[in-house]
C-alpha cells in the first residue's frame, strides 16, 4: 500500500507529463473524492495509507485526467457560490466568474427571475437559495440539460419554486419576469480551437460558441427581453472580456436604461446590466 501523499506525488507527474495545468490542484480533488472528503482535508491524511480500493479508484481518475477530462466530470461536480452542483457532459461546468451575474442579480429587487440557457441550473438555483420567497423559470435547448437542472433545483430545496421548459431562447416563454439573467454562448467560432481541451472536447459545443461571431445569442436576448420584462425589471448577461461595448449599444439601442459594466475579480468586463423603463408599459409597441 501507498500513502496519500506517495499516491499524490505520483499523480502529479502523470499529469505534469500530459501537460494538464494546475495539476497538484487537480490530483488533490480526486483524491478528495477516491476517500470521501473535502480537498481542503487532504493535508490531514497525507501519511495515511490508501487501501485498494482507494488508490485503484484515484488512479483510474488521474489517467481519466490526464487525456482531458474535466474534474468536474470525475467527480460529479464542482463549487459554485458556496454549494455543490452536479455536473456532466450535457452542461456548462459552471465557472467562478459567473458568480459575479449572480452577485449581481442578487443586488436587484426580484420576485421572479428568467434564467435563459440554463444549463445546470447553477444560476438559477443560487438564486432563489439566496431569495426565499422568489420563483424562477430555467430554460433551455437541452433536455438533457434540464434534467441536470432539475437534479440541481431538488438538491437545493429550490424545486417547487422553479420550473425548467425546453425553449429556444424565449420561444416558450410566457409573460413577464423582475429579472432576466443569462450567461449564453459568447465565444466566437474562430475562437473555439484556442480553448483548453478539456472545455473544446468535453462540454457542449452549443453553449459554448454560437458558431459565428460571438454576439448571436446577445441580439436574440435583448429583442425579446421587453416583451418579458415588466416595468423596471433588469435585464443581466455574462460577457466574454470584450464584448462590453457591443453588447452596451444593442442595450441602450434596445431602450434600457442605466446600462452599467461590472467588471470580475480579476478586473475583466463579464457582466452588462440594464433596466427596463419604469413607464415602459407605456411606452411599449
């Protein structure tokens, strides 16, 4: 038998050969998960010894690792906003800089909030956790997806206040929501083969790229967003790092007010926010 910290160590070379990046950071999370705990854990078990069935499991991770596949897969999901959400191949593996639409949307007044490309419900989900009292629809393309959003919405104790519908965009969408959220497809299609494998070959294309510009799903959920908004009600998107000024102008285009860019830890545009007119019932047609 090996310990913990032998196994690691050989782990890591595994994957310092595949050139995986973050590595030891990835070895620690299968290995968290081979013994049932938390990464942050590991250091206490550093000299215990793995039984078979442990290290067999591990290393059977790492090799799955070391030819790409994300973590998140291997383990059966990843942290997002301080909770655990399942994750597999039908969806976006939530990332932490989509935390920051979540903080935000969670600065706004809501009741109800449209979540449009789902996926696996992270966002949603985080957000009628944090509002108690709120309801929320999740769409998507996917249904597959929105089976993984449903697990999610249970896993939460958010089910009863969410409803999931297969819909193109806003196609199946009915009447007006407080917020609508959305983190869409932004990459543009010659932007695709410049990603980490592990996101190029293992996600879902479809809500990765939208095989042109980049800019496709944006135009789509601004045009529709008044019909679906009430008065006052926000409209918020994630952005890829610069697409800001196109995605303000068909905002302020579009007839939003206040439209403001809020920028991520690491100092990137990612979120583009903008408020439905308070006479827009008025105003509309």
């Amino acid at each position: 038998m090996t310990t913990v910290q032998q196994s690691l160590r050989a782990a890591n070379k595994v994957l310092a050969a595949a050139d995986i990046p973050d590595g030891p950071r990835d070895a620690r999370r299968l290995m968290a998960a081979a013994l049932n705990t938390r990464p942050d854990r590991i250091t206490l078990c550093l000299n215990n010894a793995l039984d078979a069935a442990e290290e067999k499991a591990f290393f059977a991770k790492v090799d799955d690792r070391s030819k790409g596949r994300p973590v998140s897969h291997l383990v059966g999901g990843r942290d997002f906003y301080d909770r655990w959400f399942f994750v597999n191949e039908d969806v976006l593996d939530p990332r932490p800089e989509t935390e920051m639409l979540v903080q935000v949307a969670l600065s706004a007044r809501f009741g109800d909030v449209l979540d449009l490309g789902t996926g696996s419900g992270a966002i949603l989900v985080t957000l009628l956790a944090a509002r108690p009292t709120a309801t929320g629809v999740g769409t998507d393309i996917s249904q597959a997806a929105l089976r993984v959003a449903a697990r999610n919405a249970a896993a939460h104790d958010v089910a009863a206040r969410a409803a999931f519908r297969v819909s193109d965009w806003y196609a199946r969408v009915e009447g007006a929501f407080d917020l609508i959220v959305a983190n869409p497809p932004y990459i543009a299609a010659d932007e695709m083969d410049g990603l980490q494998p592990d996101v190029r070959l293992y996600e879902p294309r479809i809500a990765l790229t939208d095989e042109a510009d980049g800019l496709t799903a944006y135009r789509k959920i601004v045009a529709g967003a008044p019909t679906h908004l009430r008065a006052g009600g926000q409209l918020m998107v994630e952005i890829g790092p610069t697409q800001a000024a196109a995605v303000t102008h068909m905002m302020s285009k579009a007839g939003f007010e206040r439209v403001k860019v809020h920028p991520d830890l690491d100092g990137r545009d990612r979120v583009v926010c903008g408020q439905w007119p308070e006479n827009a019932d008025q105003n509309r047609g």
